[in-house]
C-alpha cells in the first residue's frame, strides 16, 4: 500500500510520523518536569524558570533554523531537531542529585532547540507539497497537522503523569528516550533528501521578515500565544495540584483531554471557518476569531473573583477557550503556509516561529510570577488583555476576495 502513495503523500506522512513522536515526547517531559520539580518543593516561579531557557532558545532557533533549512534542507534541519531531543532526555537521565536547576535548565535548552527546529521544518514542508492553486487543501493538510500533533500532545500530557506514577521520573524520561531513538534512524533513512533547500543560498541578513503581512501576523501570534501560557504553563497544574489537591493522574488527565480535545478542532477548523461558504480565511478572519476568544478568560477571571466554586469555573471556562482557541491557532498557522514565499519559505515560517515562542517565553515567565503574587484569577485577567492586542493587530492584516476552497 506505501508502494502505490504518490511521493509528496509519502513524504506528508513521513513528517506527520515524525511530528507526532516528538510531540508525544516533548508533551510528557513539560508534564514531568512541571509536576516532579513541584513533587520536590519548587516554588511556582521558580518551575516556571526551569522553561526559561526552553523558550528562550525557541526563539533564536526559529530565527536560525529558518536560515538553516532554506541553505541546507528540512530533512536535515527535522533530523537536527529528532537527536537534540533524544540528547536532552539523556540529561536527564543522571542521578537524582545531578538534576539542579542550572542542569535541567541546559536539558530544556536543548529541548526548546529541538522542538522548534522539528516544528518549523514540518510547517514549512507542507508549503512546498501543495500548488498555490489549491489554498484549501493546503488549510485542510495544514489544519490536520496541528490538530493531530496538539492532541497528541495532550496524549504526551497523560503520559507523562502517568509514567511519573507507575515507573519514576528517570525510567520515564529512558522509555521516551529509546523510543524516539528509533523514529530518528528511520527519519535519516526516509525522508527526502532535497526537501526545502532554497534555489539561491539565502543570506544572513534574509533571516528577518520584510514582508508586511508576515511581520504583523507574527505580532498577533506572539500575544495569542503569551495569553495560552500566562496560565496553561505554570500557574493551572500547579493551582489543580495544589489548591484544589488534585493528584498526578488527574492534572495530566485533565490538561492532556484539554490539548486532545484543542487538537481536534484544529484539525476541523477549515470546515468551521469557511469551507462550506467556499472561502479560505483572511485577516479579518483572524480579527474576528480573536474577538470572539476575548471574553472568555475575562469572564472566568470574574467568576474565580466573585466566589464561584474554582473546578466548575475552569473546566467549563477553558473547554470553552480551548475550542476558541484552536480555531484562532489553526487560522494563525494557515494564513503563514499560505503569506510565505514558496523558495526558502523556511525563512518566513521561521521569523514568525520566533514570534511564536517570544510569546510563551512572556507568557511562560509570567505565569509563574503572576500566579505566586496574585492568583490564577490575575494570570487570566492578563490573558484576556493579551488577546486584544493580538486581535487589534490582526485589524491589519490583508484580506482577500472570495477563493475557493479546493
């Protein structure tokens, strides 16, 4: 059956494999590291400072790694990012007393590098498999590739409280590591060896946007996503499992049937969004959508005020974000497939990336802080305040005539 696949479908599925078995991994180690690190006595901010470097590399690497792809292939720069995360889960691999925070910090650094090298190549090749003329097959492959990646995430999320219970955290973090080992030898073997090189060696000053439309739509992402973080990262595990006494299963249950469920609606965003009035979205879309998103932490953030019981308020309140949102990211992550150049389009996926994880670094860091002095109810307060501005910038973004969607 592989056999008689055309080779673009192939190569889709190989990167999509590829996706999922990092995203798999990389959701159980943040799952393990919020909940041992808070199991020993950490404080919330100071867990919170064990992602700093996570998401600090996120951003120089999505600025390089854009760079990388375009002069040296995605294969490579996906196969890169497969043995940086196989290294960072042999870090950890250390006796007990060598898990400091300046040691697991250098773990997640390495993670963050990886991470963000593996998701800016498969977003990028994507681009390069489907023609220009087809805008909504390219939303609908864009669309099932977060959404499965996001629900697999939130698989991972699962996992990793699970293996934390049942096997400990240093046999945990070796079964991840073994098991996304094979994936990266099977990915050197497969996957096209070409694939997103640029036609011309882009050079290094190429690595900054000059596109108006990307330069804004990154703006947009960068508040969306701090306004996710300000509160999913840090500030909601912790408030589960310290406040409301929640064990290990139940937080990773909880937020792993959160990202699930996030996945599977960006996986449908193309048919919630336009695919039966025969449009692709635009800019307003993305105006609208973030609007509509708005409200929710904000009305949440005044419920937890007034006294409503916590565990009604935030199960209900963050399904009903979570739904939202998803179809906001899956908007976010079609509308920069479909604004980037076709030659080197590495370059643009990977300055809006940037943007991406400039905004869970602010958010990351402000969860930490901002649930330690004041409460998860600020932590969404400022959420909502986040969305705005995303949905203000997103005011200016370009919007066209009625496309079909194919």
């Amino acid at each position: 059956m592989w056999s008689r696949l055309s080779d673009d479908v192939r190569q889709y599925l190989l990167i999509t494999g590829n996706y999922w078995a990092f995203t798999l991994t990389d959701g159980a180690l943040r799952m393990l590291v919020v909940l041992h690190f808070h199991q020993l006595g950490y404080t919330p901010l100071q867990v919170a400072s064990l992602f700093l470097f996570y998401e600090v590399f996120g951003v120089v690497t999505n600025l390089f790694g854009g760079w990388l792809g375009a002069r040296i292939g995605l294969n490579r720069t996906m196969n890169i990012g497969l043995a940086l995360q196989v290294g960072a889960l042999a870090m950890l691999m250390v006796p007990a007393s060598w898990l400091v925070v300046p040691w697991v910090m250098a773990a997640q650094a390495l993670s963050g590098i990886a991470k963000d090298l593996n998701k800016m190549s498969a977003k990028s090749s994507i681009k390069l498999l489907v023609p220009d003329d087809r805008q909504g097959a390219l939303y609908r492959w864009i669309a099932a590739l977060t959404g499965s990646k996001n629900a697999l995430k939130g698989v991972g999320f699962f996992l990793g409280g699970a293996l934390l219970t049942t096997v400990g955290f240093t046999k945990a973090i070796a079964i991840m590591a073994v098991a996304l080992l094979l994936v990266w030898i099977s990915s050197l073997v497969l996957l096209r060896r070409d694939l997103g090189k640029a036609k011309a060696k882009p050079k290094f000053r190429d690595m900054l946007s000059k596109s108006r439309a990307i330069n804004l739509l990154s703006g947009a992402r960068m508040f969306l996503f701090a306004s996710r973080d300000v509160w999913f990262v840090v500030a909601l595990p912790v408030f589960l499992a310290q406040t409301l006494g929640w064990d290990f299963w139940k937080v990773g249950g909880f937020l792993a049937a959160w990202v699930i469920g996030y996945g599977i609606v960006q996986s449908l965003a193309p048919y919630i969004t336009g695919r039966r009035s025969g449009r692709v979205p635009d800019g307003r879309s993305a105006f609208v959508w973030a609007l509509s998103l708005a409200g929710i932490p904000a009305l949440m953030a005044a419920l937890l005020i007034g006294g409503m019981s916590p565990a009604a308020v935030l199960i209900a309140g963050l399904s009903l974000f979570g739904v939202l949102f998803a179809i906001n990211s899956s908007l976010h992550s079609y509308l920069i497939v479909s604004y980037a150049a076709e030659d080197g389009v590495s370059l643009d996926v990977g300055f809006y990336y940037m943007a991406n994880a400039l905004g869970r670094l602010f958010g990351t860091l402000l969860s930490g802080w901002l649930f330690q002095a004041y409460g998860i109810a600020t932590c969404l307060a400022v959420s909502s305040a986040l969305i705005v501005l995303a949905a203000l910038v997103s005011i200016a973004l370009p919007r066209h005539a009625r496309v079909a969607v194919i």
